[in-house]
C-alpha cells in the first residue's frame, strides 16, 4: 500500500467542528459575463473529528529521536509535500509522533514559534519571518494529511500558490482584508474544489483557518469566500475550466460580491 494513502489522522488539537451558513452566489456557465446572485442558504458543517488517529502508540523514544532527524531533512527540503510523500507508513506516523509529543520540534531554533495574532507589530504580521513561514507551511501540511492524503494536500498546495500568486497580480494594494485578499480565498478554493473535491477542499479551506488563528472577523470573511469559492469550483469541475473559475472569482470581487473588511 502507498505510503501516501497510509495518514489519515494526526493532530487532535485540529478536530474541530465548524457550522456556517453563508450566502451562496450562483453564477452562470463560462460563457456568461457576469455572477448573478441566488437566495439559496450554502450550509457549511465539517466535522474534523469524524475519524480515528493514526496510532503512534508503537513508536519507542529512541525511534521518535531518531525521526527528528527525518524532521530537519523535510525542514530543509524544497517541496515537504513531495519529500513527506516519499516516506515509507512507519517514516511518516514516526514524525506524527515525535510532533505529537513535541510540537515545538518545527519551529527552527526559535524557543516558542508565536502564533500570528500574538505578533503585535504590524509590519510584522503583514511580512512574518521565515521561520514563522516554515512553520506554519509544516503545520498546515501535517493538520491537511490529517484530513484528506499526501497528494490532495500537495494539490491543494500548488492551487494556494497560484490563488496567491494571481492575487498579487491583480490587486497588487489590497492583499489583505480587501479585494485581493477576498480573491486569493475565492480562486484557492475553487481550484482546490476543481482538483481534488469540494469535501477536501472544505475540510482543507476551514483547518487553514483553525492553524492560522486570525482576528475572528478575518476568519469569518475567509470561511465565506472560501465557501463561494467551492461555489464557484463546482460550476467548472466537469470541464476541469480553471481559467474560468478564476476569472469568475475575479469578477465578483470586481463587482462587491466577495466579502471584505475594507
């Protein structure tokens, strides 16, 4: 059996239930010009908790010592979704377990990796260092395998890229709280929703924000754009048409139809 097929559950701090309903925007087919709105009610229930945790019960402390070495090599490496892939049932669940019982083992030479809402300075938050970085791309990458698998996270890995990427293209001033912020979400999902699902990419999309831990009114505009998003996914998945639900989600941000703080 495929390594990558083997983790299914890690952090149980991450199980957590969200409950949201959001209003959904329909849009019509790719060859229309403009989203036009519905009135039906999106309900978004995920229960993170619905399985069993990957056992680490059999792992001795001399084999969770011996993983933190596999820890600084996925630390150092390029793509951690690719190298995490490439380890063998027992390589993976013995990181699972040294994490478990020291989560602080990903966090660089820093004493306490501070979570976002706890840096003060604003600069700061807005360019995080790069081990802060570093840290939360492990600790996202662990909390999506504890969900869905290696290759749908690495999937929902390279849609987050181009949200991002496309996002700074187009809204070079309002990457945060505003439009471009309300777009990178929106695209995320849709493309998550396009490539792997839109159950993965609901359980993907709402663990984000448990990691992230925002100001819960950034969360909550997250949870919605990220539900339109899925929207918005699901009405190109049949022709796999990411061009479209991208510039789908770009023409409701143009137009007000994504949720923003500024």
């Amino acid at each position: 059996m495929s390594s990558s097929h083997n983790i299914r559950k890690i952090f149980s701090a991450l199980a957590v239930s969200f409950s949201v309903s959001l209003i959904a925007i329909a849009v019509t087919p790719a060859s229309a010009q403009e989203p036009v709105i519905t009135q039906h009610i999106l309900e978004t229930s995920v229960d993170l908790n619905s399985e069993n945790l990957v056992d680490t019960s059999d792992f001795s402390s001399a084999q969770i010592l011996q993983a933190q070495k596999l820890i600084n090599v996925m630390k150092k490496s390029e793509n951690i979704y690719e190298y995490f892939g490439t380890l063998s049932d027992v390589e993976q669940r013995s990181i699972i377990a040294a994490i478990e019982q020291n989560p602080y083992l990903i966090e660089d030479e820093l004493p306490r990796m501070r979570t976002q809402n706890e840096l003060t300075d604003e600069n700061e938050k807005k360019s995080p260092s790069e081990q802060y970085k570093l840290y939360m791309t492990i600790l996202e990458m662990l909390s999506c395998i504890n969900l869905v698998d290696v290759p749908s996270c690495a999937l929902a890995n390279q849609a987050a890229n181009i949200a991002e990427s496309e996002a700074r293209i187009r809204y070079p001033d309002s990457t945060t709280n505003g439009k471009g912020d309300a777009f990178r979400h929106c695209t995320w999902s849709a493309l998550m929703t396009i490539r792997i699902g839109e159950d993965g990419a609901e359980k993907i999309g709402n663990a984000h924000e448990t990691v992230r831990r925002g100001e819960p009114e950034e969360r909550e505009m997250d949870l919605i754009n990220n539900a339109l998003g899925r929207d918005v996914g699901g009405r190109f998945t049949i022709n796999k048409d990411e061009d479209g639900a991208l510039n789908t989600c770009a023409s409701m941000a143009n137009i007000g139809l994504l949720h923003t703080l500024i």
